[in-house]
C-alpha cells in the first residue's frame, strides 16, 4: 500500500510543478505523517527536491516540492517500423535530448543491432540515469523483457531485455507501446481514472486496458490486442491469418487502399484527386483528415466506414470490461473529430440499455510526446515505489 502512495505522491508533486505537503495529503486523502515519511525517502532517493517556501493561510508557511530534473532521468526508445527515436528525459516530463532516425526495410536481427548500434552512439553516459525504457508495438513479455511477436519487424522471442542487460548496468525496461501510452495517460495525462481502454490507430491498430490502475496483460501479454478483434465475419485476410480484423480496415493502409480505390472509380466526388494529380502515394493521413474536415464526400464516406468499426470493436469491449474511459490516438484519428464524434454516436445508439451513462471515448491528452512519456511513466511506475 505505501508502494502505492510514494507513486500517488511524486505525480501529485509532477502535476503540481510544486507542492507543500499539506495540499499532497488533501488531494490523495492520505495522513499528515505517511506523507511525511513517502516525501523524506523520495528525497533521500533524489526523485524530487525542495523548492523555496509557499504561502501561509496562517501558522508557519510551508516548504514547496519539485520533481528533481536536474539530476535523474530515463533513456527512453520508441521503436517502430520505419523509424526508432531516442532521448533523455527528466523525471518531471523534460526531454533533454532527442535523436529520430529512419529505419530502411531492416526486420528481424538486422532490425535489432542497428538498433543497439544506434542506441550506443545516443548514450554518453549512464551518470544519474535511472533506467533504460524501450517501447514497440508487438505482443511482449515484460516481466523478462522479451519481444514474443512482431510480424511487422519479424522479432520472435527475442530476449531484448538481457541483451541490454549485459551493456549496461541500470535497469531495463521492455514494453508494449500501448501499454505504455495508457499508462502515460494515467500518470502523466489529463485522465487518471483507474479502468481505461487505450487504442492507437496508424499503421496498425494497438490496444492498452488499465483495470484497477494497473496494465492487465492476461496469460501470455497479449491482452489489449484489439487490433485483431474480429468485426467482419470471414473478412479480410489479417497478417496473424484471421480474418476480419478491425485493424484490416481501419489502419492507415487499409483506409489509404480504400481511398485509392474509389478514386479511381469515382475521381469527380472528391478534392483528394486534385490534391495528388493522380499521384496516389502522395495521400497522407493529414491530408485525409483535412478532407474529412472540408466535407469532401469521398472521405467522409470512408470515415464513417471507418468509424462503424471502430464502434463495434468498442460495443464489444464496453459489454465485457466497461471501461471507465476509452482513449484514442494515433495518424488515423489525432485531429479527427468527425470521427470521435460518430464512433460516440454509434456506440450511444447501439450499447446495452443497462450501461446507462454516456461512454467516456476521448482523444489522448498527451498528443506527440506520447510515445517518450509512454517510455518514461514505464520506469517511473516500477522505479518510484522504490523510495520506499
């Protein structure tokens, strides 16, 4: 329970920026002396530090409280397809540092020494570094750091973690994407219930679930995959051989395949025709998204294709988990409000009458630091609770 607490307290102090010890008590409903004692061993530990004295509403003004960024932070990767992103960022959210670079066609072990090769050349030094947080799509073990199944980059039980484990001496952490922008959005977002659904939609479709605070994984890691939830009955063929995937239709490169598909039957119904002059490789997702908003009927037909999807994919989770919130991000829906809002209507019109309240379904707040944050709240969740 205090493990608990040290964490609830060093993100009360995050969101703050600053604060004293009695606005930490009030707002987790925890004593005057636990919190004492969880604020003495994170300074002790170094995760946060005095900051100046604060304003009295009578008695002795109190002393105010900051996350420490001027001396513990987390090398945090973010690898995907195409691309792999490193930095350095503060306990508080400050990216310190940061390197993106792109990816040509490498999979499997070529895939990984590229990136240990590029991952060493970012690390100067491990000086005050608290962890090393490594995030990519895929289903993976935590515990032990392996990456089970990746069929994009072709990695199958692959023990990432121990190779990292024998070049560097601080802790490592392994994890899911998702996983780690539903925890972000816990800790570090604008959302912090305890039961919430995460979903990204881009390249592929990715899924994150919190139940009761902490990220439920089910027996092989593979829990949240939502992505190869099945919404079209002997549908399109999925690269994990089902069918009928909701990430077959609604990821970029379906909706892109879609679009390219009735341009060329239909090329008078739509600005996208113009935009590209018959070069299609040109469509881009903001380019879509911009058409969605100027109400071209070629993309709003394939948005509420898309959202009707969605919806059911949705319909589905909420009758069996009843999430308190489901968020949404990614190319496919960041700045996609038509959408938001129609996967909301479908899912008001079509859920069980008994789920009686509005269904909380939002876009992340975290935007485009979600993926470094992701990394980040990773360590910070185990790391902390190590005050104590």
């Amino acid at each position: 329970m205090l493990n608990r607490i040290a964490s609830q307290v060093f993100h009360t102090i995050r969101l703050q920026r600053k604060a004293s010890k009695n606005l930490i008590s009030v707002q987790n409903d925890v004593s005057a002396t636990t919190v004492n004692t969880v604020v003495q061993n994170l300074l002790e530990n170094n995760f946060i530090q005095e900051d100046g004295i604060g304003h009295s509403t009578g008695g002795r003004k109190p002393l105010l409280y900051k996350v420490n960024d001027d001396i513990r932070y987390v090398i945090c990767a973010s690898l995907k397809d195409h691309t792999m992103t490193f930095a350095k960022v503060s306990l508080g959210g400050i990216v310190l540092d940061r390197f993106t670079s792109s990816v040509q066609s490498l999979t499997g072990e070529a895939y990984i020494q590229n990136f240990l090769q590029q991952l060493d050349q970012f690390i100067a030094h491990l000086d005050d570094c608290m962890a090393i947080s490594v995030i990519l799509p895929g289903v993976i073990e935590a515990d032990r750091g392996v990456v089970l199944y990746n069929a994009q980059l072709k990695i199958y039980e692959y023990p990432l973690k121990q190779s990292l484990q024998q070049l560097y001496a601080v802790p490592i952490y392994i994890e899911n994407d998702t996983n780690s922008f539903v925890t972000a959005e816990r800790y570090m977002g604008a959302l912090h219930e305890e039961n919430m659904l995460y979903v990204t939609i881009g390249d592929g479709v990715g899924g994150g679930l919190l139940v009761n605070g902490s990220i439920h994984r089910g027996q092989h890691g593979a829990a949240g995959e939502i992505g190869h939830m099945t919404v079209v009955q002997n549908g399109v063929l999925c690269s994990c051989n089902n069918r009928g995937c909701l990430e077959s239709y609604v990821s970029w490169p379906a909706i892109r395949g879609r679009i390219i598909s009735l341009l060329m039957a239909r090329r008078s119904e739509t600005c996208l025709h113009e935009w590209v002059d018959d070069q299609y490789e040109k469509i881009t997702p903001e380019m879509f998204i911009r058409a969605v908003q100027n109400d071209d009927p070629l993309s709003i037909v394939i948005n509420n294709e898309v959202a009707e999807y969605v919806a059911t994919a949705f319909i589905n989770v909420l009758h069996l988990l009843s999430p308190d919130t489901i968020v949404l991000s990614g190319k496919v829906v960041q700045g996609n409000d038509q959408l938001v809002t129609r996967v909301q209507q479908i899912v008001e019109e079509r859920k069980l009458p008994a789920l009686a309240s509005k269904t909380n379904i939002k876009l992340t707040s975290l935007s485009e630091e979600v993926e470094l944050f992701g990394a980040l709240s990773v360590a910070c969740s185990d790391q902390i609770p190590l005050a104590q």
